[in-house]
C-alpha cells in the first residue's frame, strides 16, 4: 500500500548493494540522523519530565487544586450492579454469589480487629453528632485520626451472622456510602421542602438522610418495606470532613445498609436511592451524582 | 495580399512528407494515435482542387448553375449525416462529478471512511452499546469528501461556463443554391455537391471548391494560424490542397469580396473537422500536481500503515483481544489522515486560480493552476501572443535614409522628422493608394485601436498615414479618385489616379504602391528632398540595399511611387480605363520604402527575460517566414542579444553552413520543411543544444513533434520529462495544446477548438501573463508545501494521545469529536491563510523545480512536520492534560494502568489520588475537559507552527507578519477554540467543557519552544548552505 513500485524498486530500496545504502541511506546517514532523533527526543524527555515536576511543585499534598468536578459527591453502593441491574435468583448460589462476595470484600475493611489501634481510630458514638473537625488541613497536626464504624452497626446486613447478606432469603441488603470528597462536609437539609414527603420522616438532626423508593409509578407499593441500618439509619455528621488520603490514611467513610425486606419477587423493579443536603445536588446525566438507580429483580422459582 | 513575397502557406498536414514521416515516429505512444495521425494525413489527398470543374460538378452529380436538386441535397444528407463537428465526446456531468469525487485525494478519504464504518459495524457486532466515534467520523469524513467534490465540481463548471461564453451559439445559415434557386439554409444542411455561395463576413460552411470569385479573400487564420487575408479564385495554384487558392475551407472566414463554390467535404470530413477529431483523440497525461498528491498520498498511506501494523502487534502483545487490536489498527490509520487537507488544497487552487483570473489567466482545470510554475519549456506562438497581431508601419525608406517608425501600441516610441517633403509625398502616396477605410463611428476611439476595413497592409498604411498627417479622409475627398486597378498577383502593383488638392492644377496624379522591385522597374526618376532626381546606378544600389535590410528584418516591404500626368496627354476629364490601360505607367517617380511588420508586443521582450531568469527555455513556434520569425524572436529576446545561429555564424566567417560547428551556435531557426527530415535522436539533439530555438513554417502535427520532443527533454538524467506549455489560438495548433502539460489558448483570438483543448486560457493574449501564471504557479506550490507542512503538523498531537491510550492505559487524552474540531475547524483558516504567504526570495530568479527531486511532499517535510515539530506540539498538548488531571487530583502516576477502571462505567467510587471518589461522569467531564485542553493546547502550538511554516528558508523576522489573512487566521481559531469551549451547550453537543483560564496557558513554553527551536533552524540551514541540516530539513 505505502508503495507500489515494481518489486525490483522495491528490494533495491531495501538494500542497496552498489551504494552500500539500507533503505536509502547509508550507514553513516543513518547513525547522524537516528542519533540527531535520539539526542533531540532525549532532550524532550527532558524538557517534560521538567515541565511535569514543576506542575507536581504547584501542587498541594493534602487537597485537589479543583474540586469542582467531584463535588457534589456521588453515592455509590456494593455490590456494584452492572447497567444499574441487580438480579438474581434465590434458589441459585450462583446468580448471588458475586454480590455477596462483592460485599463480603468491601466490608472486610470495616473488620473490628482492624480498628483496635488506638493510635489511628477513635470512637465517635454510635448517634449522630456533629461535625468533628480536626484542625486545619495545612497545619502541622500531622495524621488525623478517623472515626471507628463497626460493621455490626449494619445490623442484619453487617455480613456477620447472614453471610448471604439475606440474598438467600430474597431480602437482599445493599451498601451505601457517600463518594469521599477531601475538606467537604454535607450538610443536612434545612428545610422539608425539597424532600419528598414520604422521606421525611427520616430527617433528623446531624445525618444526612437517604431514602429509597420505587422510581416508576407501577412499581408503587411492590417494593415492600425498605429497612434503614447505620448510625441514624444515614450518613452520619461526625464522620467529615475527610482529610485525604495523606492525612487520613485510616479514614472509614460512614455507610447505610439498605434491606429490601419485602420486595415483590420475579418482577423488575426500578429503585432509586436519594441523599438529602443543601450541598448535595442531582444530576440529569450523572445516575450517581446525590443519588442512584438500580433495576431489581428476584427470583424464587 | 502578398507583395514582395510569396504568399503561398504550407499547413502541412497533407505534405507527402508526412507520410513518410508517420513510420519513422518510432514513438512508443499507443498505436491508435499513430493510426489517427496516418487517417488524418490519408484524408487530406483532397483532389478537387486539381480537378476541372466540370469533373467536380460530375463526381458529385452537381450542376454549375443549378445546383443539386433537393431530392439529391436530401439523400447525401442522409448519408454524410448533418454539417457539423462531431462534438468532443462531452464527458456526461455525472462521470466529471465521480472525478471529482473519487479522484487523487478523496480515495484517502474514502478509505478512511470506510475502515471507520467497518470498525464500527466490527463494534456493533461484539458490543452491546458501540461508541458512536466511528460512526461519526466516517460521516463526517464522507461528508468532507462530498462537500468538497461538489465544490470543487462547480468550480470546474463555473470556468466551463466562462468557456460555454465563449462560443458562438448564433446558428450558421449558408446560401445554397439548389435547383437553380438560392435558398438560405442552415449551415448543418449543406451537404457535398452544394453549390453555396459566399460573401465578405460570412463563414465558409464547409470546405468549398472555388468556382468562381469576385475578389474574394478569406482568413484561414483559424486553421493556419496565419492572419492574413488570402486570395481566392477559380484556378488550382498548387498540388497542396491546402496551399492551393480554389479551395476555402470549412469554418475559416470570408472577408471580402464574393465567391461560388461547390462542397466537397463537410462536418467531420473537412480539413478542420480532422484537426479537432485528432485533438480529441490525443490523450494528456496528469498534470504535475496531480502526480504530486498522488505521491503525497503514498507517503501518508506508508506512515499511518506502519504506525497501524506496529501498534496491532503491539496491542496484541499487550494482551488486547484481536478485536480490539484490528480496531485500533483502523483508528490509528484514520487518525492519520488529515481530513482537512482535500479542502485546504482545493481552497488554495481556487484562490489561485482567481487570482490568475484577476490577472488574465483563466484556469480550466484547477490542478493546471501549478502546472505553469514546474513548466521547463514554453512553446509559444507568434502571431498575437508574441506580437500584437496588427500589422503596423516599422521602417520607411525615403531621402536615401532608412526612418524608424513608432510601433509601440501607446505611441511612446520615437518619431521621425516629418519635416521633408518627400515624406508628404510618399504619406499622400500611401493614403491615396490605398483601399482599406476605418469603420464608421469610432471617432472617439484612439486610432490604433479603431476597427478597419481593408487587409492588414492597407490598414497599417492608413493607420500610420492617420497618425502623423491627420485625417486620411479629408485627404481621400480633396484628391478624389477618377481611376483604380485593383491589386493582383501578375502585376504585383496597384494604382489609382486622382485629381490634385489645388484646384487651378487640372493635372492628375498618378499613385502606385507595391512589390519594390516592380515598381522600381517602372521608375525613372526619384523624389530626393522633394527635388525629383534620375534614378541612377547609385540610387538602385541604395535602394537595394535598403529592401534588404528591411526585408531582412522580415518585415514586408512595398515600395511607393507617383506621377503627375502632364495635362497635355491626359487632359482633364480624360477616360481613364484600367481594364485596358490606356494611360502610362512606366517612367514614374519612384517616392519611397514602407515597411510592415506585426510588431512584439510592448510586455513580450521583459516577459521572455524573466522566463529565461526564471530558467524556462522559451521556444517560438510559428506559421510563418522563418525571416520574420526569426527577426522577431530576436525583437522579444527569444533569441538573446549577441547570440547567433548557424547561418549567421556563416555570413559572419564567410564560411559555408556545412563547415560551422553546430555546437557554436545557441540559437538556430529551423524551417518545417527541415524538421520532417529530421529523426528523433536529431529532434532530441536541436533541442538540447539549443537555448534558443524557433520553428518556422510548422504545421500542427509537426507542433506536436514539437511538443513530444520538448516532453522528452529529460534533465539531469533523471526518468521524468520536461514539463512544456504551449500556446496556442488556431485550430492548427489544439493538438499541440492538447498533448502539452499545459496548453495556453488564447481568450480573443483563440478559435473554439483550441480553447477546447487547452488548460488555461489567456483572456488578453498576451503573452506577458503566462509569465503571471508561472509565478503564481510556484508561489502556490511552494505555500502548498508550507500549507501541507502545517497541516500534517497536527497530526502527531492527535495520534498519540490515542497511542498512549493503549500502550500505558491512561484516560483518553484527545477525543475523535476534538480531533475534527481541529483538523476541519482551527487548522482549516490558517491553513488557507498560508496561500497568501508572499515568496521568500524572488521565484523568478531560480530554475524550474525538478519533478523527480522537488516534490510537494518529501521526506524532509514529514521528519520536520511528523518527527519534529509535531513532537514537541505532542508533548504541549499531554502537559495540558497532565496538568489538568493533577489539578483535578489525579496524579500523572496514578494515571499509568487506570484505564480499564475509569472507563468502567459501574464504577462509581474510583479513587484518585488524594482519595477522593469519582463517579464515572464525574471523572469522564474530567476527561473531556482534558479533551479540550489538549485541543487548545493544539491551537496554541499551532499558532507557533502557522509562524514558523511562513517560511522555509528565511527567519520570520526577516519575512515579516505582513500576511494579513494568516494574522486573521490566528485570532480566527483562538476565538473558534474559545467558542466551542465557552458556549453552553457544547457539553452536550461536542463533549467540550469549559476550561480554567490557566490551562490556555499549559501549551504556551511548548509554543515557544517550537518557534525558537525552528528559528534555529533554519539559521543554520541559511549559515551552513548544503550542509546536514539542510539535506536533513529543507522541504
């Protein structure tokens, strides 16, 4: 393709004999012109690994020059649903088995025997408090300590006794955390009015309140009951602001478990999971952004 | 008329010679043409000429008198078919339309095109929702390609407009008489046996045996060239039927006088019917623009295939799936192809081409723009390109004295003194034997440029006798004319008696001009100083020696002398008759010399010195005497100053020809008479030899010889030939201007057939404006290369982002929507802008380029353009994107492998590097914002490389920003880039996101470094002429 000279052309292209040329050029055009290319590409290299240490300088340790596009943060739950679909059916350990180890990873996080050092954790109380400031991110306080969160806390779904996370029963949990975002701290709703009325029996002070429901009008009433489990079954204050990952090496975010305990078997249903704050917002193109939406659907045949 | 000379005129396309010659043309050219050569030559045994008219009548069952009867007219109709040149086989729109279409550059696109539909349909086949990039951009890569087709169509068919004006669409009637009745009918009706008549103005229908004529004269000059009127009467003067004077030809004109012919031949059989057949047949090769796209093409198919095929074997070796591989291989080969280099070419030629229409070069087919600028060899016409096509007064010879004659076309030149009174008398001579007259009503039109009616002689004679003495009328009505005989070519004289300005003076004065030799037979006395003196011995020999001189500048001479008739012998009212002379006409006094010439035109003689500066051997290649020919390449330079030809080496050593070393001589005129003898190793070896050569009495297959030999001309022993331009206005010359890598016809002068057949048109004939089209020629090539080298630039920033993406696995750093944003978007006025870029040096100081050696596209320029500039544009455009990231939180060594996470889109919670969780939309605005920061980071290194493609040579600084398009085309793609990133709405529209006003300025060291870096270049490409850097860099 790149030429279609006559083969003879080509093969004396290649190798010149007479002239002693490969390629067209001889041996010594080709040690000038490659050591030009590979003095000049060094110097390149150079020049960018320069520019990029000067970029790094610039940077702070601790926290993001912009942080505009990661706020407001999204909420994401274990296990992870492919195309925001979770089904599966009871009767199969296999159609379930991925979620559960999914959650049984995630949570080996939040084992208790991981949190004794007392160097690192600290309790904040099993209620909703406020928020615990640990200095400023720049002084030199150093390593902040983070707030233990026992997976017991997760009750039924805490993976301890039901290590199907109740799949098996058909009354699959799901684990929910609010995306970590350095130096941001969520604040509650301050008034109803933008909560939808159903979910605002779940507001109280210091958590920031997730509720879930169906998200079509058919599936109203086919859900069942939602059971809330986690430190005012929300996202409790005392656990912001995060201090990166440099200050806060051992920093656990707070979770909710989320039970569906009486779903509606062998039908799809269309859930969505909101969090509630003034500084939380939705997005129309981000599904994850204050809020998410999954497909369910459980089998029993 | 022909005084002085013969008239004869040998278009030899008919010469026995020829015919000999066809077997010999040892060419390796496809047999058909040699065949139609040898039809061509084996029609022309036109044997009517010879025959008696009687025989004439009979072989077409005609009637002198009557005609055909309409029965018979009807039948020949029916078998000849209709009187009309078989039109060009017209390619139909659709076909010129797919040309456009499918051809030279629109084949890369197509391909690339088509590989994206494959790897999209490849992707919709495996996966379950295919990224739609593919899709889009082989739409829009086909939408390119037909957008710029139709362009470049109408283009094509807005100049063939201009030439669709051109023709004359005024059907032709002819006057046949048929059944002894004369009836006007469409000139498509004539058949063979006609009986037509014609009449001064009318065209001649088709080609006529003459059978009787009163005074008749027709200008052949749209078959020979030759602008002269030429006698037609009844008898066959020569074998040749083209030279013999019974014969009137097919589309030629009559110009005076009346003539009855019967048809011999009509539509395609017609002398001129075979030219234009031949023309058609004839095949051009690609113009030189076209080869180089084509080379450009191969070059860029051989990169982005190696590039293709080393990262397939590289994403398999990686672990990739073949699929995934094979798509990869087609986005790397369409991220190679620069989809807005089909438009930014065909831009550039059109603004070109307007440009050289501006400047009285129309171009036909836009890659001919460039054709004029590689050209090595013009061939170029006399009459009326070289020359102004009008016969003026040159030289006079009175007083014993030769008197030079202004023959500019403004009257700037110098005059003579007018103060003798032989010069009265020979002015007076001049107006009053003379028959030619200005046409009514152009009083306010300076005299030169009046129209006359008369042949070209006469009306040189009237318009210089106007010039100096004044209304050459008023002088007509105070000497009124009692008597006239009218020229003819046994006397070779014409006379006229009048009566005398005083009105006491009941003499009458006799006048009478024409070939000098007669009229100084008919001499006995000559005017000296207004003293009639005997002519004696001393006087002949001045008097020969000034006809030679004159006639040696070739210019037609015609000697003028008078008689006051004594009023004893010819009282007044005496009856003169001229049909049996019953007056004297010997013994007259001999006045003067006039001398004619066709005059170069004012522009000619610099224009051929900047050719001949400009390395282009220019060659003349007439119809005419090789005395004229020769005098007047000498007069425009063709022939230089100081240079001689053989002949005059010759005279100079008083030496035979035979013994002169051809080799002495730069210059050589060579008769078409000599050229048929001629074999192609000698053809081969004038034209090597010579600098300068003119070829005189040619005829139309011998320009073509010509024309192939000039082709074949190869320099520096390299395999391409020389690059040749013809120019052309006759029928006679459409082959040569066919066959020509461009032939030039001419706009006023030219005939239809030739304008059919040539490249270019010149709208003034002058031939001064091809030197305009030869520097807007180079000027476009080299700004094409500069245009090309910007372009291609962009390139390497666009395809290695993707690259990376699969070599290191980290977020795709510049997107297929971003990449034509570029290439169609900011590039394109830049780009564009670079056609206006002024020459470096002066292009008419240096030798046409090469086509082996300089091409549009080398290797130097994709090492500057791909290794170079486009690297350091690269590493511009991935520190905007690291920096971007960083500052969003993810660290440059983070990003190494992240790839396969962030492009998950069930992973929300992707951690970067302070800790921070993403959602997948979250980080692909990330993402696209990096898109367009890489993109503006293009258009800030290219706002470096538009500066630095300026020049190839020169230092910016020394070249200047006077381009004032190109300074508009930087603020153009700033703003362009700022829109697209800043306006609401291209979030969703293009996935463009604003950016933070720091992030412009990522790019600007890398912009900086590119414009140092180039400066150093070429300073030491300017200090080191010849050295490494240039042999390594100089595109």
């Amino acid at each position: 393709m790149s030429s279609n000279k006559e083969d003879g052309g080509w093969k004396k292209f290649v190798w010149n004999s007479e002239k002693g040329e490969f390629c067209g050029r001889t041996g010594g055009s080709w040690f000038k012109i490659l050591g030009f290319y590979l003095i000049f590409y060094s110097f390149l290299a150079g020049l960018f690994v320069g520019t990029i240490q000067c970029l790094l300088l610039t940077l702070s340790d601790y926290k993001p020059t912009w942080q505009d596009r990661v706020a407001p943060p999204g909420l994401s739950h274990t296990p992870r649903s492919d195309k925001s679909e979770l089904a599966f059916n009871l009767n199969d350990l296999e159609t379930y088995l991925p979620y559960t180890k999914a959650m049984r990873d995630f949570l080996s996080m939040y084992d208790e025997d991981k949190q004794r050092d007392q160097m690192k954790y600290e309790d904040c109380g099993d209620e909703p408090t406020e928020y615990k400031y640990r200095g400023d991110l720049n002084s030199d306080v150093g390593v902040r300590k983070a707030c233990r969160f026992q997976r017991s806390l997760l009750g039924p779904c805490s993976g301890i006794e039901d290590r199907e996370f109740g799949f098996k029963e058909g009354k699959p949990c799901l684990i929910v955390k609010l995306n970590r975002i350095v130096n941001f701290v969520p604040r509650p709703p301050s008034s109803n009015d933008s909560i939808p009325e159903a979910a605002q029996y779940k507001v109280r002070p210091n958590v920031i309140p997730i509720f879930c429901t169906n998200r079509r009008e058919e599936d109203a009433g086919k859900i069942g009951e939602v059971k809330y489990y986690g430190i005012g079954e929300g996202f409790p204050l005392q656990y912001y602001p995060y201090y990166s990952k440099v200050l806060h090496p051992q920093y656990l975010q707070p979770l909710v478990a989320i039970q569906f305990v009486n779903v509606t078997m062998n039908t799809e249903l269309r859930i969505e999971c909101k969090v509630f704050g003034e500084n939380i917002g939705y997005s129309e193109k981000d599904k994850f952004q204050g809020r998410f939406e999954l497909k369910l659907q459980v089998t029993n045949l | 008329m022909g005084y002085g000379r013969s008239d004869s005129y040998r278009v030899a396309t008919t010469t026995e010679k020829d015919e000999k010659e066809s077997p010999k043309k040892a060419d390796t050219k496809a047999e058909k043409k040699i065949k139609d050569m040898d039809d061509l030559k084996k029609e022309v045994p036109l044997t009517e000429h010879k025959m008696s008219v009687e025989e004439v009548c009979q072989k077409y069952s005609t009637d002198i008198v009557q005609g055909l009867t309409n029965a018979k007219a009807a039948e020949y109709l029916a078998r000849d078919g209709p009187n009309a040149l078989t039109p060009p086989p017209t390619t139909p729109e659709w076909v010129k339309f797919c040309r456009q279409l499918f051809g030279g550059f629109s084949i890369l696109l197509w391909t690339g095109a088509i590989l994206c539909f494959l790897a999209y349909a490849i992707q919709a086949a495996t996966e379950d929702e295919p990224a739609g990039d593919n899709l889009y951009l082989g739409i829009v890569l086909s939408a390119v390609v037909i957008i710029t087709g139709c362009f470049s169509y109408f283009q094509e068919a807005k100049s063939s407009k201009i030439m669709e004006s051109f023709k004359n669409m005024v059907p032709q009637q002819a006057l046949v008489i048929r059944e002894g009745e004369k009836m006007q009918i469409n000139a498509e009706e004539v058949v063979a046996g006609d009986l037509v008549e014609v009449k001064g103005g009318d065209r001649i229908p088709a080609d006529l045996r003459i059978v009787s004529s009163h005074g008749c004269k027709v200008d052949n000059s749209s078959l020979t060239g030759e602008s002269e009127p030429q006698t037609r009467s009844p008898d066959c003067t020569h074998d040749n039927p083209l030279e013999t004077r019974n014969v009137a030809f097919f589309s030629t004109n009559c110009v005076e006088g009346t003539a009855r012919g019967i048809v011999v031949c009509t539509g395609d059989r017609t002398v001129m019917g075979r030219i234009a057949t031949l023309t058609s047949g004839l095949e051009s090769g690609k113009t030189p623009i076209a080869k180089e796209i084509e080379h450009f093409i191969h070059l860029i198919t051989g990169v982005a295939v190696f590039l293709g095929i080393t990262f397939f074997i590289l994403a398999v070796c990686l672990g990739y799936t073949w699929l995934e591989a094979v798509i990869f291989l087609i986005g790397i080969i369409v991220a190679n192809v620069p989809e807005g280099l089909l438009a930014t070419v065909t831009v550039c030629l059109t603004l070109t081409a307007k440009r050289m229409a501006r400047k009285n070069c129309l171009v036909k087919n836009l890659e001919a723009v460039e054709t004029l600028g590689s050209t090595s060899t013009i061939c170029s016409d006399k009459t009326g390109t070289l020359t102004q096509n009008r016969m003026t007064v040159a030289h006079m010879w009175f007083d014993n004295q030769i008197h030079e004659a202004d023959t500019t076309e403004d009257q700037s030149g110098a005059s003579f003194d007018k103060s003798s009174e032989t010069w009265l008398a020979l002015a007076r001579v001049a107006a009053l034997c003379n028959r030619a007259q200005f046409k009514a009503a152009q009083d306010q039109l300076p005299i030169l440029k009046r129209d006359v009616a008369g042949d070209a002689s006469e009306s040189a004679l009237l318009k210089c006798i106007e010039l100096s003495c004044g209304s050459v009328k008023q002088m007509r009505e105070k000497n009124k004319k009692v008597a006239e005989i009218p020229f003819n070519s046994t006397n070779k004289y014409q006379l006229s008696v009048h009566e005398t300005e005083n009105e006491e003076d009941n003499r009458y004065l006799l006048v009478m001009k024409g070939a000098p030799e007669r009229i100084l037979d008919r001499c006995s006395t000559i005017l000296i100083q207004g003293k009639e003196q005997p002519m004696d011995e001393e006087m002949k020999d001045a008097f020969q020696n000034a006809y030679m001189e004159l006639g040696g500048l070739g210019e037609r001479v015609l000697g003028f002398c008078h008689l006051l008739m004594p009023e004893d012998q010819y009282p007044k009212g005496f009856a003169f008759d001229c049909d049996d002379v019953n007056f004297t006409t010997e013994n007259l006094c001999f006045v003067g010399l006039m001398s004619m010439i066709d005059p170069p035109r004012a522009a000619v003689p610099d224009a051929v010195g900047k050719c001949r500066s400009a390395g282009i051997k220019v060659i003349m290649v007439t119809g005419d005497h090789p005395i004229t020919a020769k005098a007047i390449a000498k007069g425009v330079g063709i022939i230089s100053e100081g240079n001689e030809t053989v002949e005059d080496i010759a005279s100079r050593l008083n030496i035979p020809v035979s013994q002169v070393n051809p080799r002495d001589a730069k210059a050589c005129v060579i008769h078409g008479t000599d050229l048929k003898d001629l074999s192609q190793e000698q053809m081969d070896d004038i034209l090597r030899n010579h600098t300068e050569i003119v070829f005189a009495r040619t005829s139309p297959q011998q320009k073509l010889i010509i024309v192939e030999g000039c082709q074949r001309q190869v320099r520096h022993t390299q395999t391409d030939g020389a690059i040749v331009a013809v120019t052309g206005d006759g029928v006679n010359d459409s082959p040569a201007l066919k066959k020509a890598d461009i032939g030039v016809a001419m706009g006023i002068s030219g005939s239809d057939v030739s304008k059919q057949a040539a490249d270019m048109i010149l709208l003034d004939d002058n031939f001064a404006s091809i030197v305009t089209g030869v520097e807007e020629g180079r000027l476009i090539f080299d700004n094409l290369k500069k245009s090309i080298a910007y372009t291609l630039t962009s390139n390497i920033p666009e395809i290695t982002p993707f690259l990376f993406f699969i070599l290191v696995n980290i977020p795709l750093p510049l997107g297929t929507i971003t990449i034509l944003c570029i290439d169609l978007g900011t590039d394109m006025v830049p780009a564009i802008s670079l056609a206006y870029e002024a020459a470096e040096s002066d292009i008419m100081k240096r030798q046409p380029r090469n086509p082996t050696r300089d091409k549009l596209v080398n290797e130097r320029l994709i090492s500057i353009a791909y290794g170079q500039i486009g690297m350091i544009q690269a590493l511009g455009g991935f520190f905007s994107y690291f920096v971007i990231l960083a500052e969003n939180g993810f660290l440059p060594s983070l990003l190494v492998g992240i790839r396969l996470n962030w492009d998950d889109r069930s992973n929300n919670d992707l951690e970067d590097s302070y800790g921070q969780q993403w959602t997948y939309e979250q980080r692909k605005i990330v993402e696209y914002t990096c898109h367009t920061a890489f993109f503006v980071s293009i258009v800030v290194v290219q706002w470096a490389d538009v500066i630095i493609c300026k020049t190839r040579r020169n230092s910016v600084f020394q070249q200047g920003m006077r381009n004032k398009i190109l300074i508009f085309g930087l603020f153009e793609e700033t703003a362009l880039a700022a829109f697209l990133s800043y306006t609401p709405g291209m979030d969703v529209a293009l996935r463009m996101y604003p950016l933070k006003p720091s992030w412009w300025f990522c790019a600007f060291p890398y912009s900086f470094l590119i414009f140092v870096y180039d400066e150093i270049r070429k300073l030491i490409l300017r200090r080191n002429p010849g050295g490494w850097v240039e042999k390594e860099t100089y595109y």
